[in-house]
C-alpha cells in the first residue's frame, strides 16, 4: 500500500505544476458534451428512440461522453511512460522497492480520482445546462464504473506503450484503433439500426460494453441482464489486460 | 532478514538479447564473481563489455538468460521484490522528474523508500548540504545543467540507508569538485558499511575508490580480486617516468628495443610501460649511454594500464 501511495503522491506532484492541464483535463468532456452533443441534439431535432423509448440525444451521447473520457485518461496516463523512459526515471522506478502490479496500480489510481472529477463535473452540468436526467442514486455506480473503464482501458494501452519503443508509432496505432473502436461502438448511435457487420463486431468491442453500461447507469437505457454480462465482460478484460501489463512491464524493459 | 555474508553472489551468468531478423547479442556470457559485504566494488570493462546489462541483472531490470545471480542471498529471478528492498541505484540514464523541483525528487525518492515526511525534510537538508545542492533546492529539474541532474540523481541514493548501492557511470557529466563530492561521500557510505557496486570508465576513480574490481570483455570476466590483485595479475606492469635534456631517436630506439606495452612521449619526458622488473631495469641502463637522463620514476603501473594491457591480450587470443 505504501508503494501505491507513493505512485499516487509523484503523480499528484507533477499534475499540480500544470493547472492549465487540470483545467483542460476536467473541461474537456463537459466542452465535448456540450459542443458535440447539443448539435447532434439539433440536428436530430426530436431525439433519437431506443428500446421503446424516446431519448434526446444529450441525454444518449453522455454516456458515450463518459466513455470517451475513460479512455482518454487511460490513453493520457499511458502516454506518460514515454516521458518517463524518455526522462529515464522509468528505469529507476523499476528498481524501487515495490512489485510491477503496484507501479501500474498506483499509476492509474491518481487518474481514477481524475476521472470521478471528470464525470462530476459533466454530469452535474450535463444536468444544470442541457436538462439531463440522471438518476442520482445510481451515481455511486457510475464513478465505479467510470474508474475500472480507465483503470482497463489504461492496462491495455500501457501493454501497448511498453511494446511500441517510438512515441510516434503509439500515437498513430492508438488513434487509428481508437477511431475505429469508437464508431464499432455504441459511443455516438444505438445500435439496433445499424448494418449486421458492424452490429456483431460492436457486440464483443469493451468500448460498447462500457458505454452500455454507463448508458444504463445515466439514463436507464437497456436491460439489467445484458449490462449484467457486459460488466462482468468488461471487469474480465481489465483483469486480463492488468495480468498482460505486468507481464509485460517484466519482461520488456 | 539479511541471509548472506556477501552481498553480491554472480554464477555463470548468461544474459542474450533475442531480437526478431537480428542475431541474438550475448552481452553477459557465463560470468562469476562475488562481492563482499562493505566493499567499494568496481565491475570494469570498454563499451559494450555487459557491465551495464550485468547491473540491471543484479537489479532486477532484466532477468538473467541463464545462471543465477543474489543480491544479500536474495535470488534477482524468485525474489525480485526482496532484492528492490535492499538496493538503490543510479541507473546510466539521467533519472530525474523534469516537472518537479529539486525538493520534491527528494521527496519523491524518500516516499517510495519508506521515509516519513519529516525524515524526508531532516535528510534532504544533510545531502543537499553535501552534494551543495542548497541553492537549488526549490529549482525544476527542468532548468538544472546536465552535471547538476545527476548529482541530484546520485545525491538521492545517499538520502535511504539501504545496504547496496548501484552507481552506474555516477559520476559521468560532473565537473571534478561534483566527482570529487561524490567520490568523498561513496568513502563515507562504505565506512557505514553499505556496500557499493560501481561502474565506471574513469579507471583513476576506481583505482583509488574500489576494494576490489572485476574486468569485463565482451560478456566475460577477464580478471577479478583486489585492486593490488588485479594490477599485479602475471602481468607484472611497471611505468618509468623518464625525463632527459632532450628526447632523441637513439633513445626513442632503444626504448622500442625494450620491447614496451606503451610509450608516450611528452616534451623532454618519455612514459613508458614495461612487463617485469628486468626489463625496467635494462631499459634504464641502456637510455643512460644515449642520451642526458635528468630524473626518473619507477612505478607499479595504473590500474588503466593493466586493463590496457588485458584487453590487448585477450583481443590477441581472439
């Protein structure tokens, strides 16, 4: 514990020296939703209807919104250890006193806190400015889920940072991946009107799953049962993607 | 529980990088040693000999390919978190956090090594007086020169008590008072009984810093022991310090005779390194009838000519 501690206390370190970075960190999803989501809202004009039920758009795009920032905060803090290989500390971290796990847990477990902030904040003016009815005592769930999504995603990109060498390469890779992960994903429309194809490739995407599962936390969209195996789905894939990690971090240094 | 008397045991340590379409690179190849506790231990050798692939063997950076290596009796492959706890290292990389002040990498370092804040702050305030870090306290890493990084970087090792230090080319980028700062404060933490493992290039440092030394080639060891040891390892090398009214061809012919491992030439003073005590002796007789010998010295010869000299040999063997 006090290995992870002292992750989470280097982390913090470093993140104070920039407030432009906090500003833009926690604005960034809350600016996405209202920029993005209230055109789309426009435009779509009456909402877009789901499971039988008539949703406006704000109100379905937040849990992709949500989504997103998971996997940008895992893509964030993964980005850091080129820094820290570049800066050479990386090395030197791996010879302190604590196990490869606690080094990646206590990595990501500053970023989970900036994650909740995250979520707060645009859930709370997703609902001052745009309307949007969230089920408040729900709230407690969507931060859980909201901090394994970056906690798994952030495992798995890690892996992919320890493997790829070149800063560059990572960024193309991820971007492209992450591009075609997002709109395999129930992130931006429902699901039940498009092609086949992209319907089962979406069905076994994390992305889906966790935008699914927020969708159901924020505004009570799909069935108890299905969000049911797609959290277990997703709480497997974060195990397997943290087990894939360490063995990595072990291994390729 | 400490569960060794050395601190460091090395057997038959092989270490190969495997890369796809590339011919794998034994960099560490059956290599043995041990070192005492206590001791400055010098692990030598050219670039590219394995010293800097055996240190991150022995600190748990990379596992070894073969042959087994313990740190304090701790195993680097089955209890790699045992050894973590044992040592502190300054790794060849320039390891330092860019966006924090000079303070804060202390406090950073002390955190992970299990100080409390006030321990943190007491410590800080001794290395920083020590390393003359005081005016630099509150300054990014950002902004420091590269010689002022590392001396943060070694300084912070000597902030932890932990048994072993691994100082990996420390001292490289330091002008002479930083190495000189640095060399005084490795004596002090050996005198405490921290045992030291060092690699370096500047053979001088390690000649008057190291208890024992170990030289590397090519992966392999190619000798081991004691300074003293070492230096006189059959190779039996002396260095004469001749110095004359002037320095001419006969003489530079009749040194040449004397079949030298080395000569250099310095304005009226010739250096020359010579194998056995005869040798030294004839050569000094024969330069006396060929020219004005104004003074000269006999000496066991450096460290760095006895590495010189044994990697010659064994590129010749090769």
């Amino acid at each position: 514990m006090r290995a992870i501690s002292a992750v989470v206390y280097r982390e913090y370190l470093i993140r104070i020296t920039s407030l432009t970075w906090i500003f833009f960190d926690l604005a960034v999803p809350l600016l996405y939703l209202l920029m993005f989501g209230v055109a789309f809202d426009k435009a779509l004009g009456q909402g877009i209807l789901i499971g039988g039920r008539s949703v406006s758009y704000n109100a379905f795009f937040l849990a992709g919104v949500l989504s997103m920032t998971s996997f940008g905060n895992a893509l964030n803090q993964s980005y850091g250890f080129f820094i820290d290989r570049d800066n050479g500390i990386l090395y030197e971290f791996l010879t302190y006193p604590m196990t490869r796990g606690e080094f990646l847990l206590g990595k990501i477990l500053f970023q989970c806190g900036m994650t909740v902030f995250q979520s707060v904040l645009t859930i709370g003016f997703g609902a001052i400015l745009l309307g949007i009815t969230v089920p408040w005592h729900l709230l407690f769930f969507v931060f859980v889920a909201m901090m394994v999504g970056t906690a798994g995603w952030f495992f798995l990109l890690a892996t992919v940072a320890f493997l790829i060498r070149r800063n560059d390469t990572f960024t193309t890779v991820i971007n492209v991946t992450y591009f075609v992960l997002m709109f395999l994903s129930s992130v931006f429309y429902p699901l039940d009107r498009v092609p086949t194809w992209l319907r089962a490739i979406s069905v076994v995407n994390p992305l889906t799953w966790h935008a699914d599962v927020l969708r159901y936390l924020t505004v009570g969209i799909g069935s108890f049962e299905s969000v049911l195996i797609e959290s277990a789905s997703f709480i497997l894939f974060s195990l397997f993607s943290f087990w894939l990690a360490v063995r990595t971090l072990q291994n390729t240094i | 529980m400490i569960k060794s008397d050395k601190a460091i045991e090395v057997e038959n340590l092989v270490k190969v990088y495997a890369k796809r379409n590339r011919q794998p690179i034994r960099a560490v190849d059956g290599l043995t040693f041990a070192v005492q506790r206590g001791q400055i231990f010098g692990l030598l050798g050219p670039n590219g000999a394995g010293k800097t692939t055996t240190i991150k063997v022995l600190t748990t950076l990379l596992t070894p390919t073969a042959g087994s290596a313990r740190v304090l009796g701790y195993d680097v492959t089955s209890k790699p978190l045992d050894v973590r706890k044992q040592i502190c290292v300054v790794v060849q990389e320039n390891a330092i956090e860019l966006h924090l002040s000079v303070r804060n990498n202390f406090r950073v370092f002390g955190r992970f090594h299990g100080l409390s804040s006030g321990e943190i702050e007491k410590r800080t305030d001794r290395v920083s007086e020590l390393f003359d870090l005081r005016s630099h306290i509150n300054e990014k890493g950002l902004d420091l020169s590269g010689g002022l990084k590392r001396r943060v970087q070694v300084a912070k090792t000597f902030l932890v008590d932990k048994p072993i230090v691994f100082l990996d080319e420390a001292t490289t980028g330091m002008d002479t008072f930083n190495k000189r700062t640095t060399v005084q404060a490795i004596r002090e933490e050996s005198r405490k009984g921290r045992t030291i493992v060092l690699t370096t290039h500047i053979l001088d440092e390690a000649e008057v810093l190291c208890d024992s030394v170990a030289i590397m080639n090519h992966g392999r060891l190619i000798a081991h022991g004691s300074v003293e040891s070492v230096k006189a390892a059959g190779l039996r090398l002396l260095s004469l310090s001749l110095s004359f009214d002037q320095v001419t061809d006969s003489i530079l012919e009749q040194i040449r005779f004397h079949n030298p491992t080395s000569i250099e030439v310095r304005n009226t003073t010739v250096d020359v390194t010579v194998r056995e005590e005869t040798a030294a002796l004839d050569l000094l007789a024969a330069v006396r009838h060929h020219g004005h010998l104004l003074h000269f010295e006999i000496t066991a010869a450096s460290l760095e000519d006895v590495f010189v000299q044994l990697l010659d040999k064994k590129a010749g063997a090769a």
